[in-house]
C-alpha cells in the first residue's frame, strides 16, 4: 500500500480542494515535478474505486467511481501499519535495492534519491554499495547515462538477492504479521489472504508446518506472484521428484492462485513452489535412509556419552531429527541451502542446546 509518507501526504491533499498542479506538489514537497508524476502514477496503479486525473489548466483532481471501494482501500491506505521507517542508511539501502530487483526497468537516480529522501552524492553511495552487493549473486548493475540504472541477470538470482539481502529474517517478531517492508515489496498481494489459502492447501494435503516456516513459504509465494506480474518468469529446468502430497498442495496452490490472480503459472514456477513446500512443510511417505538414521543413532549416542543427557529413548525426537535433516539433505541437492536466519537467536536464547547439537553433529559429520 502507499509504505512511503509523500503518497499518503499527497493522497491526503487530493482528497480535500482546491486542485493542486504537479508545480505546486513538488514545491510543497521539496521534489522534481517528474517525481510528482511518478508519485501520481504509483497512486494511480495501488488505488481501488478512484482514480487522480490530471485537468489540463487546472491540476490533479481525484474522482471517486465508486464510493464504498475506494472508502475501504483508503482506510487501508492511509493506516499508521503501512507506514515504511527509513531512520537507517541500512534501511534506505535495502529499500532501494527491493525497488531495483523488483522493478525492471530503467530508475532514475534523481527519482530513487528523492523517494529515499537523501541527497544525489548519498544515493551515489548506495548505487556503488549494491552494485558490488548483486555482483555476489551474478546479476548485473547497469548504469547508462540518460536512461538511468536497473539490476539484469537470471531471474532466479533475483530472486536468491531479494530473499536474501531484502527481507530481514533475524527478527524475534518475524512470525507476528507482516512488517511494512514486505507490505511495500509486496504491495499487490493480499498476504494475510494468501497465507490462508497457502494454510488451507497444506491442510488438505495432509502437510504441516511451523509458524515459521509457514511465513516464508508465504514470502516466497507472494515473491512468486509479484515477479510473474514484472513479467519475470523462472526458466525451465529439470524437476525433482518430491512426494505425492507436496505435488498434490502445490498443484492445488497454483491453480486457486491462477484464478484468484488471473495469471498463468508454468511449470517451473510450479515446481519451484513445490520444491519450497517440501523444505518447509512434514510429510507422510518420506522413503527410509538408512544413513539417516545411523547418523541420529550415534549424535544421541554422543551426546549421552559426552553431555550424559540420555535421549535415545525419545521417540518424537528421533522422529523430527530424521525429518529435520531430510529436509537439509533435500535442500544441498537442490542447491537451496541457507544459514539459518534463526542461528544467532538461537545461538544466545539457548547456549547449552547450541553447543551440544554443534558437537554431536561435528561428531558425526566431519569425522
């Protein structure tokens, strides 16, 4: 919704009269008038029920079509929740750096430096720190002149940049709601609804999932469906073969979200999505590793023998040790491994824990 304070401000204006031309506005606001229109169009594609008509000689005028939609999307709008902090340089960097991977096209510096609210020589400085940042992920910064600066390269590294550097997961409140940021980076889609249609299609596919990994399945989806909107599409590759539930929640996932959303998803997509589900959901029918479970055997044998808890008779823990590094395993032959965003958290909140998995685990893996 409208995360940056000038939209509400200018929506605000607009709501009461007298007219007010695009000079006026970017006075007012200490911006380009080029800014101001882009402010307008940015309202223009978010608003439901209105729209904001330029009238030539007069200025921006906005005209409401029907009363109760645009009542509804206004109070969501203009909600103190969707208000996007930009305090930190840390803050304004990964902002700008959403607005890059997230949109295609051709950004003008002076446009992103007004948006952030920092000077041309600051926005340089970004530009600078997230060229080398995507470097990291093989995408490309490119920089040219009149048109601007824009992020190319394969769009699934977009996606790994976006998850990775954007969406900030080291946060004790990370399952409570979602933050302002994933509301402006996914401002088109309803995520409160969509986790309850991701909830459901789990539920009827006989999968669970922590509370956790629920909100990043829904991130990624949410990521998904904005991405197919820009016209990003993932490329075709070789599938794995997952388990007759995941196949089943992610084919019942995408046709409810192709009808809800009126867009098409392709297979890569699809099985992209079920690939996710799987590393993030427990499921029935998992073939028996006998590896896997000589390993577990001899992490509980050590910790007995070195830390002298004796859990080798808990049943529930052996069971969700084997799903837990199933899904690990899974995740490095699908090169979708990633540091535990939790790990610090984890780290200080439980000591003793940490160091006693660090060790079993080191006993039984690196020797």
């Amino acid at each position: 919704m409208l995360s940056q304070p000038r939209l509400k401000e200018i929506l605000q204006l607009l709501l009461q009269p007298p007219v007010h031309s695009a000079a006026d506005l970017a006075q007012r606001f200490d911006v380009t008038v080029r800014t101001i229109r882009s402010d307008i169009q940015a309202l223009n594609r978010l608003m439901q029920g209105a729209s904001i008509n330029l009238k030539r000689g007069k200025g921006y005028e906005l005209e409401i079509r029907d009363q109760a939609t645009f009542e509804d999307w206004k109070h969501q709008a203009l909600s103190p929740d969707w208000t996007l902090s930009l305090d930190s340089m840390e803050d304004r960097q990964r902002y700008l750096l959403s607005i890059l991977l997230m949109h295609p096209e051709w950004q003008d510096p002076d446009d992103l430096a007004d948006m952030i609210y920092v000077s041309r020589n600051t926005i340089q400085s970004y530009l600078r720190s997230i060229r080398n940042l995507v470097s990291r992920y093989e995408l490309v910064f490119e920089s040219r002149g009149q048109q601007g600066v824009r992020i190319s390269g394969p769009e699934e590294k977009r996606r790994q940049c976006l998850s990775e550097e954007v969406l900030d997961r080291n946060l004790t409140d990370y399952v409570t709601g979602f933050s302002p940021l994933e509301k402006r980076l996914f401002e088109h889609t309803d995520l409160s609804a969509l986790s309850g249609t991701l909830y459901n299609c789990l539920q009827e596919s006989c999968l669970t999932c922590s509370d956790y990994a629920l909100k990043n399945l829904v991130l990624h989806t949410a990521m998904m469906l904005e991405r197919i909107r820009a016209g990003g599409v993932l490329p075709s590759h070789e599938t794995e073969t997952l388990p007759a539930e995941v196949e089943t929640a992610a084919n019942a996932l995408c046709r409810t979200l192709e009808q809800n959303e009126h867009i098409s998803i392709c297979p890569a997509e699809q099985n992209s999505l079920a690939l996710h589900i799987a590393l993030n959901t427990r499921f029935s029918g998992i073939s028996e590793r006998e590896d896997l479970r000589t390993a577990i055997t001899r992490m509980l044998d050590r910790i007995a023998a070195v830390w002298h808890f004796d859990l080798r008779n808990d049943p529930v823990l052996q069971k969700d040790l084997y799903n837990h590094l199933f899904s690990i395993f899974k995740a490095r032959r699908s090169e979708q491994h990633h540091l535990n965003p939790l790990l610090n958290t984890i780290r200080s909140s439980f000591p003793l824990a940490y160091d006693i998995s660090l060790d079993a685990v080191n006993h039984v893996f690196q020797t």
